[in-house]
C-alpha cells in the first residue's frame, strides 16, 4: 500500500517535472540565444552556452533596430489604457453592486457578456472603418481605446464580485457618516479593494501589453509600432540572424514575464477564482 | 416660498439622484458600447455588402454567405482550424485532466511551484512564443533537428514548418504547448477542493484509480472543464493562432486558420463585406461551442 503510494507521487513528480522543463526550455533556450552570435549557433548548435554574457545584441537591438521606440510606445499604450481602466471599471463596479437603477441588469450583462467575450479578431475589420472615421489611424489612440474598454470591462467583473461580497453596513456606515457615494467609492470601496484591483491591474497589463491585432490594423508607421508588431516588422526584415530575432522576442517577453513573476500568487488566483466564479 | 423652494430642491435632488448611477457606469459602459459592441455588430451589416472598405456598398442579401460554401480556400482553412482546435483544446483537456487527477492526488509539495510555472506561456505574447518556435522548428540549425541529430535519429529530420505534411501539426502543437499547463492549474485547484473521504470511502467499496477519476473526479471537474473548453476554443479560433501563424508560416503549407483568412480578405484583397462574413461565420462557431457546452453543463446540474 505505502509503496503504491510512493510509486504513484514518483510518477506524479516525473510527469510535473518533465511538464516543468517541457514549458521552461523554450524560453532558456531563447534567453541562451540572446547572448550568443549567429556564427557561434550555426558552429555550436543551439543548446550551447554563451561564450561570454555580453548584453551587446539588446543593445544592437534596442537602438539600431528601434526597439527603444516599441517601448515607448508600448508603454504610452498600456498605462493610460491599465490606469484610465481601472478608475472608470471601480467607478461601474461600485454602481453594478450597491445602486439600484432601471436596466441595470441588462447594461451589466451586455458589458460584461460582450465586452469580456469579443476578442480583438472579432471587430478587426470594424473597429478599422470607426477608427478610420475618427481619423485616428496611425494614432496610438486607436489601440489605447478598444484596449481600454475591453479592461475596463474585464476589471468590472472582477470588482463587482468583490464589493458583492463586502458587508451592506460598509456602505451605510459611510453614508451616515455624511460622506457622499462618491467619498465612500474612493475612501472605503477602493482601498478594501486593493488585492482585487492589483490582480485586475497586472493581467490587463499583460494583455495590452500582448496585444498584436488591433496595431496590426491600425499602426501602419513603424516608428509607432508596439513590442508585438514592431517584433513582427523585425522579422520580416532580417530574418537571418538568430540571436538578434531572439533578443527581441525576449525584449518583448520579459515586461509580462517579470510582471507576473511579481504579482503571481495574484494572478494565478485571478484566474483560478476570480474567471470561474 | 420657503416650502416651494423645498420641494423643488427636492426634486431636483431626486432628478439628480436617478442620473448618479449612469454617470458612475457611463466611461465603462460607453466604451465598451463604442469600441467593441458597436464594432461587433457591425460585421453583420457590413456582411450583407459587396465592398471594399472605401467605395461605395452594393447590398447583395447573404451572396457572401452562399460563396462561403464553395469557397476552397475557406473551407481549407476551415479543415485546418479543426486541427488547431483538436491539439489547443481536445488534446490539452484530455492530458490535463489525467496529469493534474496524478498531480493533485499524489499530494505532490511544490504544487504551487509548478502551478507557477504551468501559467507562464500565458502571459508571453503569442508573437514572442511564435517567434521562439520558428526557431525551435527550423530545418537547418534548428532546436528540434540538431537535438535529433546529437541522438542519432537524423533520418527524422525535415523542414518541420516548411511542408505540408508536417507544418500545421507543428503550429498546432505550439497550442497543446501554451494550453495543457492551463487546464492542469484550474484541473488541480479543482481537485484539491474534492473532499478527500470520498476517495477513502470508494477505496474501501474497492475502487481502482481509473474508476476514482471517472466517477468522482471527472464529475465534480465539469465546470472547470467548461471554462478551461471555452477558453482554449477561442484562443484556437482567435486572436493567438492568429499571430501564432502569422509569424511561424505567415499561413503558407495549408497552415491558415480562419481568422488569417479573414484578415487577409478584408486587408490584402479589400473584399471587406466579404471578410465580415467570414468573421461573423468564425463568431458563431465559438458562440456555438460556448453555448452548447454551457447547456449542458446546465442540463447535469
């Protein structure tokens, strides 16, 4: 009996492990490739070490093959998109949980049904004519907005879910106490909410960050590009050279990568609790 | 006057009070309305036209639809879509429920430890993880032919995303990749909320192991099964094969899926009314799969 069981948690760990190594590869693998140059894979193979850890393929990267400006404009497109997000989804959350109104319901589920559900494949060739109306192709506007909807109404769910679990008085206490709703949204509902919205925070952050379709569509000049579509353009252009194509993918991977490495447990329960609930 | 002057604060107030929710919901609820909802429904209309995008539209009913069905390389991409959904989606459940039912029952330490680890495809832009694979499946210097190569089984290696006969498998696998430790995560923290004394009691009515997962684990997973077959199905539909594709093939050897086709209709060729039923066709299948799966999660509870 007691050697089935350790025979079966050997098993158990063999297959985690190999699963672990499996996902991990990959990414030490392209890691490794940064470091090295293109002579040396095509001499060594890929699964050689770096012969020395020079940080000269980012640097090529970044300011030859305008990396630098994927990052800015990554970022001018994921904080204002990540911030603006969550202030109006906190601001929705709060109404979808203590105030009642006519049509609530169906507001709510039209937000948070559509909103969390359409993915950016789907309004691709739409969203291109609006933004085209807007005269805002070629503006980093034109991603920042769908992005910024989609979070906001990813947060929304996320957070009403959470103030529907705070105690009613919360609210009423407040209220006594001669604050306005609005006092009591920014001085009691938000800070409560803290691991709730840091949670919202970092998996809208990740995917704005990720999101390659909609600049796809709407960012035809390179110098405007975010991480995704710039590391695309790159590999249209130079194909060849390995360890710079794999600087850039990891250029593009680590934000994400470090981001939930900080925020994990976060996350991992974000997804496991707060999608399935 | 003063009684007058109070019942008109009054109603104001109250007027005012009636607006207060919709100002709190309007930023999210608006844009949401602008950029996704309104652009979602307009697939529909812009399906019922012939137009490029900037000229005039000439209304021709469902003929977009009606081509649809004999069009080739839609139906190619259609076939080929199947195979990118039974590796993401069918494929990584069924492994995923075997593995984490081996995990989670085997009290493993260090679950956590690789339940992080599990989630981390998920994070990386599928352009990063397409970009890694092209090297991974490149014929000369590539990962996958020089490790067969160090083992001595060179007769088995080819130009894996370079011909029809193994490239869309290979895209596909990339799904199974990102998608199996998903399913294990949510499979496992499922799981772990069975009540342990079911299984002892089974063990004692002398239950084997495959009889313990399908009788009491399977059950009690169905609707962490359902979340984990929606999502993956969009994902296998949508956006991340999209750009998975895109930067392994660029849809080349029979490799592209039906939202490639898409986009390549309605931006390449300007065929946007065209494309727009595309999508729409492409929207009901992942609604569909979304709907029956949750109806019948319905009808077993």
């Amino acid at each position: 009996m007691s050697i089935k069981k350790i025979v079966g948690a050997g098993s158990g760990y063999f297959v985690a492990i190999f699963l672990a190594l499996l996902i991990v590869i990959p990414f030490v693998v392209m890691f490794m490739g940064t470091f090295r140059e293109h002579t040396d894979i095509i001499r060594r193979g890929p699964f050689a070490l770096p012969l020395e850890w020079s940080l000269e393929n980012f640097r090529r990267v970044l300011f030859q093959y305008n990396f630098d400006l994927y990052y800015i404009n990554s970022v001018l497109i994921t904080a204002p998109a990540v911030i603006g997000s969550l202030i109006i989804a906190l601001m929705a959350a709060f109404a979808f949980s203590v105030m009642e109104f006519p049509l609530k319901r169906l507001l709510l589920l039209a937000t948070i049904s559509l909103g969390v559900m359409v993915a950016e494949v789907f309004i691709m060739i739409p969203l291109f004519q609006l933004m085209n109306q807007l005269g805002l192709v070629d503006n980093l506007l034109s991603v920042i907005l769908p992005s910024l909807a989609m979070s906001a109404c990813f947060s929304t769910l996320v957070l009403r879910s959470f103030f529907m679990g705070l105690p009613r008085e919360l609210l009423d206490s407040g209220l006594v106490d001669g604050a306005s709703n609005w006092q009591v949204l920014w001085k009691i509902y938000a800070p409560i909410a803290r691991p709730a919205i840091v949670t919202c925070g970092a998996l809208t952050t990740v995917w704005t960050w990720n999101t390659y379709i909609t600049p796809l569509v709407l960012i035809h000049d390179p110098a405007k590009a975010p991480l995704p579509l710039g590391l695309a353009l790159f590999q249209g252009q130079y194909v060849a050279d390995v360890p710079l194509i794999m600087t850039g993918a990891a250029l593009t991977a680590l934000p994400p990568i470090l981001i939930y490495l900080l925020f994990q447990p976060r996350i991992v329960w974000g997804i496991t609790q707060g999608t399935i609930k | 006057m003063n009684k007058g002057t109070g019942r008109v604060h009054k109603s104001r107030r109250r007027k005012s009070a009636a607006i207060v929710p919709y100002l709190y919901i309007a930023p999210t609820v608006g844009s949401a309305l602008v950029f996704v909802i309104y652009p979602f429904l307009s697939n529909f209309s812009f399906s019922l036209f012939q137009w490029d995008g900037f000229g005039a539209k000439v209304f021709i009913g469902l003929k977009n639809f009606i081509d649809l069905a004999s069009d080739e390389r839609f139906i190619r991409a259609f076939q080929t879509n199947l195979v990118y959904f039974f590796f993401t989606v069918i494929v990584s459940i069924l492994l995923g429920l075997a593995i984490s039912s081996l995990i989670a029952r085997g009290r493993l330490r260090g679950v956590r430890f690789f339940q992080s680890v599990y989630f981390i495809p998920q994070v990386v832009a599928a352009i990063a993880l397409g970009t890694i694979f092209r090297w991974i499946y490149a014929p000369l210097f590539g990962v996958i032919n020089h490790f067969l190569r160090i083992v001595g089984l060179e007769h088995l290696q080819r130009p894996w995303l370079g011909n029809p006969e193994t490239a869309t498998v290979a895209v596909a696998i990339i799904g199974t990749w990102a998608w199996l430790g998903f399913c294990i995560i949510v499979y496992v923290a499922g799981i772990q909320k069975i009540d342990e004394n079911l299984y002892e009691a089974s063990l004692l009515d002398g239950a084997k192991a495959l009889q313990q997962f399908w009788y009491i684990t399977l059950p009690d997973l169905r609707f962490e099964v359902v979340v984990t077959l929606i999502m993956a199905t969009v994902h296998s539909l949508g956006s991340y094969i999209f750009a998975v594709t895109l930067v392994t093939t660029g849809g080349a050897y029979g490799t592209r899926p039906i939202a490639l086709y898409a986009y390549q209709a309605a931006f390449v060729e300007g065929r946007v009314g065209y494309a727009s039923a595309v999508v729409i066709v492409l929207t009901g299948i992942i609604f569909g799969v979304a709907g029956l799966s949750m109806f019948l999660l319905e009808r077993k509870e």
